[in-house]
C-alpha cells in the first residue's frame, strides 16, 4: 500500500518506519524542513534503540521517504496517518489544533479515496471534528478511522512489529478491511485486531494508560504503607503478582510515573469527564500520589540529613524518566532537583542518554552534569538512584562508597540488593523495603 504519515516525532517515525519495514512505499510529511532534511540523511531526532538502522534501511531500499510537501506525500496514498502532537492545553484537555490542521493539509492534497488515521493521542470525538474540518476541502472521499497505538518507549520497535493487539475504530466496512490488511502482517503470532466503534477505540487509549498510571500509584501507596507497618513492598508484589487477575508485570513502586503519556492521558480523561459533568475521582487521586511520590527521596533525604541542604552535594544516577530513552518529559529527577536545590544543595547528575536533552531543554545549569557514574558520586554526600539504567544495578560497590563522601544511598528504583550494600556498610534508603 501507499502510505502517507504525518507528522515525523516519536509515534510518526516508529509506525512510518515499521509500516515502510513490511513492504509498503511510506512517505513521512513534517513542516520541520531541518527535521527532514536530517532525517533524508539518516539523522533520526530521537533516541529509541534499533530505529535509526531501521530507516537507514528502508531509505535505501525505496520504502521510506520523507518530505515537507503535502502535495509529494499524498500522491496515491491510500492512507494517511496523522501523528503530530497533542499537547495539554490550558484547561488539561489535549489540544488538537494539530491534528486538524493536519487534516486539512491532508483533505487538500489527497488524489483518491484515502483513510485518514487518528494516530495521535485524542479525546473522544476528535475523528468527527477531522471530518467536519476535512469534508469542506476533499475532492474525494474518505473515512477517518481511530487507531491508538500502545508503544513503549525503549520497546517501540518491538511492540510496533508484534503489537498485543491492535485497535481499529472504524465507522465504515471498507475503512475497517483496509486497515486490517494494514496490519495483518503485523499479528501473524495469533494476536488479535479488534475492530469498533469509533468513540471505543479512542477511549481504549486513554483506559490503558489510567489504568496502568493507577496501578502504579496503588503499588507506591502500598510501599508506602510497607514501610509503617515494617513489610516489604518486593515480597507484597510477588504475593499479590502471582493472582494471574492481577498479573506480575508494572507493580514496580518507585519515584512516580513520568514521559509523555501517563500524566497527559490521566489528565486528559479527567477533562474529557469533566466535561460531560462526571467527576473521575480515582484519577485525581492518582495525579495526588504520583506528585507527593516524585519528592519520596527528598523527603527521606531531609529525613536523614535535617530540611537544611547547605553544603551538601547530591549524586543523581539517571535523568530519564525511565531507562533506554533520553526522554525527560515530566521525569521525576527535574522534581527531585529543584527540591534539593531550593534547600541549598547542589546536584550532580550522570544518565547514559540524557543529559543533553536534561540541559537543553529541562534543567540547564541548574545542576552539573559527570561523564560517568562514579564521577558524579566522587565526593558527594549520597548516592540517590532516580532511574533505574542497567548499567547502574550492580556497580563496584567498593568503588562507590570509596567515591561517595560518606556511604549512604537513597535508591528510589529499588535495584540494588539491599542486604548486600548494608553488609558493605551503606545506609541504604529505599521504596517500601
Ligand atoms: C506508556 C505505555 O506503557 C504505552 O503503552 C503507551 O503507549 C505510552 O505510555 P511509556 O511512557 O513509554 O509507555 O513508559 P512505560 O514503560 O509504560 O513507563 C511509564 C512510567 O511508569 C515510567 O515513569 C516508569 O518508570 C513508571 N513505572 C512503570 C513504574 O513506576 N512502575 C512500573 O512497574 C512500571
């Protein structure tokens, strides 16, 4: 098939990519002409392992292309994906003024019958307000269709290629069989497509995140409690992960949930019923946790240290709001500094991928960034694990405590084995343990 994605962030390049990867002719359209043009060139914008030698590939081979102009990447495209952004707007409902100008780009230069895609993130009832600011425009018809994706950062490539499932939100036959072609290739693992209605599959999006976002502030209110009652939050996880209703997997406690879906999206389906005058208390209360539990480790360390920081030196290991990305949207360590600092401590930060993007765009100089690990613990007062990198698991315990000024560790992953670092003669601080 010809396929047309706009907009070339995260969610674009991963499914153009990938789509372009199965056999079909991809165009990806982006009004970002450095972006383009980098992208021509196989400099891909973001991190996510395996992507660049994905495009590379599909670049050379003739699949993949990528262009500014409308009129190029709509030409026979029998779909159109639309995936710019959807930032929160002013009322925390997401904005979609992208999206439908988006939308009419694409209702001017389409040639033919097209099934334009909600891609994007959306509130329900977007795809009719892409209808109606496409239908005074289109010389042809069309249908607009749902499609939320469910990718992870650091895993996007895998999930896009052998999803869990896939969520078509079609209104018409023919829309639904050309999508579900689309993905055939994608589910030959037995996996399903469930094709529904419209309003259905956008809503889906926004419950599958909640109700992973929710998970994860039930199991840090549990830690929480772990800790009065002198229990282990590890031990309660496996007990309670082993119900095959609840499932083992995302019951991790920690410092928050962060990126740039969970608190969008748990916003966003507040608003959304807001707006339909239905109060959604059990997600504000998980807005509530998430925001007391992203300062869990200052608390602890005032704890220790006494409310005033003066003088006192903070080794950060990790940025990201999790590991294999160097993305830092709403990631717990830009809480977590300020805290420190406005009570007179300085930071000192590494994470492998993102400390560029920390200090261009997030935390500039308000802390300092090492090369390495053991660079940033040389001569701090304590060790505080903020994202939980693979590399930062088992370091040369030996090592750190000679680095650290005195030994003391806030882990607020839960990754170091905690009998182990206390033997060593570390205090060690962690999350419900
Ligand atoms: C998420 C969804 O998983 C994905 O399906 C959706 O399409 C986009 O949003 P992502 O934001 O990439 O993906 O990150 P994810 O790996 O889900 O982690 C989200 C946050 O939850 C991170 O801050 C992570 O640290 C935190 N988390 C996750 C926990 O605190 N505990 C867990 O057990 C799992």
């Amino acid at each position: 098939m010809r396929i047309a994605v706009v907009g070339s962030g995260y969610v674009g390049l991963v499914a153009g990519t990938c789509f372009a990867e199965s056999g079909n002719t991809v165009t990806c359209i982006d009004i970002d002409e450095k972006k383009i043009n980098g992208l021509r060139e196989g400099i891909v914008p973001i991190f996510e392992p395996g992507l660049e030698e994905l495009i590379k590939r599909n670049v050379r081979d003739g699949r993949l292309h990528f262009t500014t102009d409308y009129s190029e990447g709509m030409k026979d495209a029998q779909v159109a994906f639309i995936a710019v952004g959807t930032p929160p707007g002013e009322d925390g409902g997401a904005d979609v003024q992208y999206v439908l100008a988006a939308a009419r780009s694409i209702a001017e230069h389409m040639t033919a019958y097209t099934v334009i895609v909600d891609k994007s993130t959306v509130p329900v009832g977007t795809a009719k307000k892409v209808e109606d600011a496409m239908a005074p425009i289109a010389k042809h018809e069309f249908d607009v269709v749902s499609n939320p994706e469910f990718l992870k950062e650091g895993a996007a490539i895998d999930d896009f290629l052998k999803p869990d499932r896939v969520v078509i939100g079609a209104n018409t036959e023919r829309a639904a069989r050309i999508m579900t072609e689309l993905y055939e290739p994608f589910v030959r693992t037995g996996n399903p497509i469930y094709t529904m209605d419209v309003a259905s599959a956008e809503l889906t999006k926004y419950a599958a995140n909640a109700m992973l976002a929710t998970r994860i502030s039930f199991m840090n209110e549990i830690a929480n409690v772990c800790e009065l009652v002198g229990a282990n939050v590890d031990n309660v996880r496996k007990g309670i992960g082993s119900d095959d209703r609840i499932g083992s997997r995302f019951l991790f406690s920690g410092i928050g949930y962060g990126g740039s879906c969970f608190p969008k999206d748990v916003k966003a389906i507040i608003h959304t019923a807001d707006k339909h005058g239905y109060d959604f208390k059990i997600l504000k209360s998980v807005e509530d946790v998430n925001a007391d539990q992203k300062l869990l480790m200052f608390r602890k360390i005032t704890q220790h240290f006494g409310e005033d920081l003066t003088g006192k030196r903070f080794a950060l290991w990790g940025l990201a709001f999790k590991p294999n990305t160097d993305d830092m949207r709403e990631a717990p360590a830009i809480v977590l500094s300020r805290a420190l600092k406005a009570a007179g401590a300085t930071v000192i930060a590494h994470d492998p991928e993102a400390m560029d993007e920390a200090r261009d765009h997030y935390l500039g100089d308000e802390i300092e960034y090492a090369a390495g690990p053991m660079e940033a613990a040389q001569g701090a007062d304590a060790l505080v694990i903020v994202t939980e990198w693979s590399e930062f698991r088992r370091p040369d315990f030996d090592a750190l405590k000679a680095a650290l000024k005195s030994p003391v560790v806030f882990d607020g992953r839960n990754i170091f084995p905690r009998k182990t670092v206390e033997e060593l003669g570390f205090t060690y601080h962690g999350v419900g343990r």
